[in-house]
C-alpha cells in the first residue's frame, strides 16, 4: 500500500508518501544532512518505503522543519495502522551502536503519548540541534496515536547514541505492524 500526505503552513512545506511494499525506494531531503540520514535509517530498518520532501524555514531554525516532519509522518503512519485487526500492536527493539544502547517500545494503542529519556553531549549537528529529536518523536506520536518509549541507556559520541534511537524507533515500528491474524489486539474490542 501507498499513502501520500501534504501539508503546508506559512512556515513549512511537507510532501511525503509511505509504502509498505518490499524493496520501496527511501528519498529523504529536508535540508538538514544529519535529520536525512536518521530518518533514511528509521525507514530501512522499519521496512517501508519513505519519500519525504521538506521546504522549510531554515533561515529562522530547523524546528519547524523537524516538527512538521514528524507531524506528516505521523500521519501517514495513523493511516496505514488505522484498521488495527491483525496487528501485533505492541513492537520493542533494543539496538546497540558501537558504545551506545538504546530500546524503543511502540503500542499502536490510540492513545499519543511520549516518554523520552536520553541527554547528548553536544548541542547539534550543523544547523540541526538535538533538542528537537523530542521534538520530532512528540509530534510524531501526537500526530499517529501511538504511546512510545524512548530511552538511550548510555553512549558517549552523539551521533551513535541518536542513530540508535532511530535504528530502534524503526525496528520497532516494524515489529507493532506485523500480522499476526485477523483478531483486533484488544480485551476491550476497541482500540
């Protein structure tokens, strides 16, 4: 399957589109090289198919940039997880990268709420500051409904400690979207 969102506000411009199909292509370009290359990975390592074009602000800061690119891709992932029957539900991934270690829990539960633990010892990568990886993970969760954990347990170079946070997120995400029959994953029979 393909969905497609766009959105646009007076500081942003977001186009994406989100495939499930095996093998779909991965185009990211938001205007900020680090946020590209973590979102390339959140994707691979989700298995999906990820375009995402960004025109956004930079000129004031890359906020507006990250946030409305987690508002989008949320989107796209409340879309493609709206008819929760058969879904796993719930994905953990713990991945390590080189130093550091992170885990990430999803529950696709209709219920947006974020619990992020991680501290960086740097302020940012060229004009992307890493104050907005929460951020990008709030809105996300807002936008696609979903309660997530977030915690980087120990790291020393930055870069490792968020790329396994994304690795993690993507896996995760992976895991809560599998099949597993055709039962909505809920004592209550409503998520």
């Amino acid at each position: 399957m393909i969905y497609k969102k766009e959105r646009t506000t007076k500081e942003t411009t977001v186009k994406a589109e989100l495939s499930t199909e095996k093998g779909a292509p991965i185009h990211i370009d938001t205007g900020l090289g680090f946020f590209d290359h973590m979102l390339e990975l959140m994707a691979f390592h989700a298995n999906i198919g990820l375009t995402l074009n960004v025109q956004g602000d930079l000129h004031v800061d890359d906020h507006h940039t990250v946030e409305d690119a987690g508002i989008v891709i949320g989107q796209l992932i409340a879309e493609w997880t709206a008819d929760k029957k058969g879904l796993a539900r719930y994905g953990e991934s713990t991945v390590p990268m080189d130093e550091s270690l992170s885990r990430v829990v999803i529950d696709l539960s209709n219920r947006p709420f974020l619990v992020f633990k991680a501290s960086f010892n740097r302020a940012s990568f060229g004009q992307f500051a890493l104050e907005n990886i929460r951020e990008f993970f709030t809105a996300l969760s807002m936008a696609a409904k979903l309660t997530l954990h977030i915690e980087n347990f120990y790291g020393e170079n930055t870069h490792h400690q968020v790329e396994s946070i994304f690795k993690a997120f993507g896996r995760s995400l992976n895991a809560a979207t599998q099949k597993t029959g055709d039962v909505l994953p809920s004592t209550k029979g409503v998520l």
